[in-house]
C-alpha cells in the first residue's frame, strides 16, 4: 500500500492511495455493493459517477455457499465483475445489528485475504453509544486481541484495524494509539452508525478528533458507515479520507432523496432541485408516478451522483484553500451540524487542529458567520500576534475597521498621525487588531467580512484586542481632534519598509528574525506598477521576496544563511539523512522516508531549512508536511526544495 498526500487544507488531504488494483484519488466514497443484489452494478458505477473503490461484505459473500464458492475459486474482483479498488468489512455491522451472528475473528480475515481483497477488515468489536465504560473498554480489549492476530494473518492483503471506543474520548484515542503500533494499513472509524442516525454530530465530532490524535497520520482514515453528504465535509476537514454509501440504496428504498444540504422524501417535492441527470430527465411528478423498481434505481442513482459531486467539491476546495468555508456553509444548513462545529471552538482541539493547517492559502478568508472567528488559522494568527509581533514604539493610534489595504484607505490620516509623533498604528478589524506593517500579509488583507458581523465575533476580538493591547498606552482614533491626543517626537531615519519587512520576518519565522534578518545595508526593490515590497537586498545579498498573492516571504538562500546562524538546531530545519543528502544538492525533492528530524513548528507550506545530520545548510525550502507527519509518512514528499 502507498498513500501519500498531494494537497490539503485544515486538517483534510487529497491523497493518492494505491493497492493492488490500481490508485485511488481521496477524499472518496466507496459505494456498497450487496453481492446478493447488486441494484447498480460496480462498472456501471464507473461509468456512471467515477467510482474507483467500492466496498463489499465478506460476511454476505461467505455465508452464502454459491457466493463463497466463486469468490474462492475467482476472486472477489470476478465476482462482483469489478477490476477497481476493492475493500471488503467483516461482520461487525450485521453482529451490531442482529445479535451474535456466527463469524470466528480470524477465518474471516482469511477469507478476505483469500478471496483477493485489497483492504480486508478485521472482526471489531462494535462500541455502542450507550455502553458504560467498563463495556467500551472490553470491547476495545478484545479489538486490539483480534487486530494483533489478524494482522499476522494478512497476506499481501492491506488490512483494516477499527478504532472503537463508544462515545468516550479518551478510550478511542487510547484505541487509536494502540492500534497505530501494529502493522495495520488502513484505519476506520467504527461505531458511529447509531450517532450519525440520530444527527449526534457532536458526538460525532469528539469521536473523530479523539481518533485522529491517536491515529498514525500516515494512514487512509475511513469514517465507517457514513453515507450521507452532509457529513463529509465536516469529517474530511477533519482528517477523514473514505466514506462508504449504503444511504444511497437505503435511503432510495423509501423514496427519500439525498441532497447536501439534508434528505427530503420525492413525495413532498413539487420540483426536483437538482440538475444530475436523473432530475433533469424526469419533472418530480415524473418520477413520483414510475413503477417501483425504476424508481428506486433512478433516485439511488441520483443519490450517488449528489454523493460524489459534493466530494468533487470537497476536493475543489481543498485545492482552492477554502474547505473551512464549505465546511461553515454545509452546517448553516442544518442545526445539529452547526451545534457539532461549536466543538471546535474548545482550545484544545484548535491547537490540535491547527497543526494541520496551512501557512497561507490561495484563495482570500470568507466569513460565513460566527464559526468564522474560530478557525484554526485565525487561531494561530491571534497567537502570533501576542508571541510574535513586537510594536516599535510606546504608544499606539487605533484607527476602526475601513477599507483594505489600510495603509491606502487610511493614508491622509496615518500621514496626519505620523507627522506628529512616532506611534504604532493598528486597524481594529473584524479579524482583531491589525498593525499597519501587517496590513499585506495573510489574512489580513486577504479577508472578506460583511461591515456587520455578529455578537461573538465581536466579543472573540475585543477579547484578543484586549490581550494585544494590555498594558499598552492606546488612543482610539475619533477623528481630527485625536491628533490632539498625540504626543512625543518623531525621530529620524525611521524607515517603514524595513519595519514592515522586519514584523512580517517575525509573523512568518519567529520574534527576533527581523533584526537578525535585517542586520546591514538594506535595499529594498518595489513593484512599479503597485509599489508594494518585492524583494530585499542586505549588504546586497538577495534574502527574501515577499509574495504578492498572501504577503509573506519566499525565503532565498542567503536569507536561509541568516537564520540558520540565528536560530539554534532544530529550529526551522529539516535534517535529512546521508541518502538524501545527494538528491538535495541536485534540487531535487526531499522524499518523508529521507527526513530524520525536524522542527514541531513547521507547519505546512512554511519556508523551512533543509540540513545533514551535522547541521550544515544544504537548501531552502517549503514544506508539504508538519512534523508528526514527516516521521510517520514513508511515501511522498515532504520538502520541495527552492534553492540549493
Ligand atoms: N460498518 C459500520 N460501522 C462499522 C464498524 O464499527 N465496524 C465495522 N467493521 N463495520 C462497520
Ligand atoms: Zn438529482
């Protein structure tokens, strides 16, 4: 099995993941196919909606004798008439569902393996919602027993290891953190069925960070038995990579439609509200009158093509960096979904999550409500701003929210206000307090708020307006007559480029890299046509290029020189073993295997260091990955390296 990851934003990752039978593009859903009635055929499926993997029963298949048979004697390829992807589950769910059904824990793993599946799974133990802890505990005991044995047993078979735990946090991360030490490849979610039928999405939540903070990060997370695209984007930003329908059957059998925004029964449409090629061949009293069987399948179909399009649109939004955004809007469309997503408004899982998400992104922050204020990102940036950001001077002029950027929407009066005295200027924004050197960096600039937001965003940022500007002495600007206000000197040779080239360094590196950045003769060059920072020269050295999509610094080899003397090892570096170290002088990327070390600050896409063991500075680079990950990942890359 290969999994690597090739693009990602919060916590979610489009990876490619490869067995036997081909690669297979996640975030994805993999249909269920009843071998006993296939109501759409798995190649029909293919050509129909893209589907690369599918998953079937073994339980099914080897309690039936004729089943059983063909699938030992030609595979579960042949059988099913598919040459895709194919995943196989055990039993668990049907023993979930009618009591202790005969199925011995290790004969079903070799069954699976027998009859050729690329991802087998074991025989977990299905942790109820309702179970005490003393049950979940058990169940998780005897999970871990079978994984153990199982995994020995598996062939070239890629194996499955459910993480349970019933509703209880800590038991599943235990699970997670236990199961993560074997030699599994592939790690479901379990137990979430009844929570996802009851609109528990906040236990659903809990559930799913509670595993990925126990979880190798390495691994395809499969959040077992969720079928409906309601969830996905929810589960995918944070950290899952298969789904697997049966809604589409189950949901079809009862005339019932699914749609992103919920379910709604074809008996209480009077349109159809969907241009899938299903709705737009039938008008909804079309398809209310077609015969039973036809009806099923046409509405299954059109729950598959509602299924993927909204995957399509998970990944669009992944590559676009605004998978929050779809995130925000999806649970606006339903109560319990927005209950769950105030989960991550706790401390703990932002810092959690924050870990994942990227330095910057393509596309500029939208505010979609009060959820907005408690992203990851804007997280990290509150704490940056409090760690990181050091002001130049005691006093401060804070002007209100206005026009972007704000040094051109504030000109004239920045101008007035500098003439008197020399003072620190921020923008109290939407975002939080905005200093004016920052006014160009990511987010900053690159967000969209309405003029009016809500009580909680405003209450979020008065609070981190307050902690900015504790024991600070502030003058809030009220017009002309605050420059009454203003007292002190200006001195000589203050110069604002070199100020705002010295708190982004700061930002972006850490506090100190600025002067340690900036320490001799500096020019800097600026765009003719926006006279915005382009690049900056010290003692003539080319050290940065600041970024004209988000504000931030490309790092050049010279800059790398700078910081590598100013920071102590492991800070901002990558070390890579001997045997990559070859590669590196050639430019090429660094491969997750190669990595040995590297600094837990690192974040994905930040500019980082690349070092041998002995800490000499080989190249400048971006990274791809965090550092829980370069240790994990065996594949892919994780530096691309700039300059060398
Ligand atoms: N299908 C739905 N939920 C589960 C689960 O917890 N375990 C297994 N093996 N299959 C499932
Ligand atoms: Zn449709």
């Amino acid at each position: 099995m290969k999994f690597e990851i090739k693009d990602r934003d919060a916590a979610g990752r489009i990876c490619k993941f490869s067995a036997k039978h081909g690669t297979v593009t996640t975030p994805n859903l993999m249909p269920v196919i009843n071998p006993n009635k296939m109501l759409i055929t798995p190649k029909e499926m293919k050509k129909l909606f893209g589907v690369e993997i599918v998953i079937t029963n073994s339980y099914i298949i080897n309690k039936d004798v004729k089943l059983k048979e063909k699938a030992l004697s030609k595979g579960v390829h042949k059988l099913i008439d598919f040459d895709g992807t194919i995943m196989t589950d055990s039993g668990t769910f049907q023993s979930y569902i009618y009591g202790d059904v005969e199925v011995d824990p290790l004969e079903i793993v070799e069954f699976q393996r027998d009859i050729g599946s690329d991802i087998g799974t074991i025989l977990d133990v299905f942790g109820k919602p309702n179970q005490t802890k003393t049950e979940a505990e058990q169940g998780i005991k005897e999970t871990l027993k079978r994984a153990k044995q199982s995994v020995k047993l598996k062939g070239d078979m890629n194996l499955a290891c459910t993480v349970q735990g019933s509703i209880y946090s800590d038991l599943r991360e235990k699970c997670a953190k236990e199961l993560s030490k074997i030699d599994a490849d592939f790690y479901p979610i379990g137990g979430v069925v009844p929570l996802m039928e009851n609109q528990r999405y906040t236990d659903l939540v809990r559930c799913i960070l509670s595993s990925k903070k126990g979880l190798d990060p390495s691994k395809p997370v499969h959040l077992f038995g969720a079928g409906h695209p309601l969830t996905f984007p929810l589960a995918v930003a944070l950290g899952c990579d298969f789904f697997d329908s049966s809604a589409y059957v189950k949901y079809a059998n009862d005339s019932r439609m699914l749609f992103y925004w919920g379910t709604e029964k074809l008996e209480n449409l009077t349109e159809l509200p969907c241009s899938c090629p299903v709705c737009s061949k039938y008008t909804a009293s079309e398809l209310k009158k077609l015969g039973k069987k036809e009806k099923i399948l046409e509405i299954a179909k059109h729950n598959l093509y509602v299924s993927f399009a909204e995957i399509k649109k998970i990944r669009n939004a992944i590559a676009n960096g605004n998978l929050w955004e779809l995130v925000e809007r999806r649970a606006n469309s339903n109560p319990y979904l927005l209950e769950a997503l105030r989960e991550l408004r706790l401390r703990e899982n932002k810092e959690f999550l924050e870990q994942f998400e990227p330095i910057s992104k393509n596309k500029a922050l939208f505010y979609t409500g009060s959820q907005t204020i408690h992203r990851p990102l804007v997280y990290r940036c509150h704490n940056r701003l409090l760690k990181r950001y050091k002001p130049a001077f005691k006093d401060t002029v804070a002007f209100p929210e206005g026009g972007k950027p704000y040094t051109s929407y504030y000109f004239e009066k920045i101008n007035k206000v500098l003439g008197k005295a020399d003072v620190n200027i921020l923008v109290d924004s939407h975002l939080g307090p905005v200093p004016l050197e920052l006014d160009e960096m990511y987010p900053f600039a690159q967000s969209v708020f309405p003029d009016i937001t809500d009580k909680e965003t405003e209450e979020e940022v008065t609070k981190i307006f307050d902690d900015f500007t504790q024991n600070k002495n502030m003058i809030c600007w009220k017009g002309n007559k605050t420059l009454e206000e203003i007292k002190g000197s200006i001195k000589k040779g203050f110069n604002g480029d070199v100020h705002r080239i010295s708190a982004v360094s700061d930002m972006q590196f850490g506090r100190g890299t600025g002067k340690a950045l900036l320490n001799g003769k500096i020019r800097v060059v600026k765009s003719k046509k926006t006279n915005k920072i382009r690049n900056v020269y010290c003692n003539e050295k080319h050290i940065l290029s600041m970024r004209a999509n988000d504000g931030m610094f490309t790092l050049k080899m010279d800059g790398a020189r700078l910081l590598h003397k100013h920071f102590k090892y492991p800070k901002l570096r990558v070390i890579v073993e001997k045997d990559a170290v070859p590669f590196v002088k050639d430019g090429k990327s660094v491969f997750a295997k190669f990595v040995k070390d590297c600094d837990s600050e690192l974040r994905p896409y930040d500019e980082c260091l690349i070092v041998n063991e002995k800490d000499n500075l080989l190249a400048v680079g971006r990274c791809l990955l965090n550092k829980f990950e370069m240790y994990s990942f065996n594949y892919g890359m994780a530096v691309k390296i700039r300059e060398h």
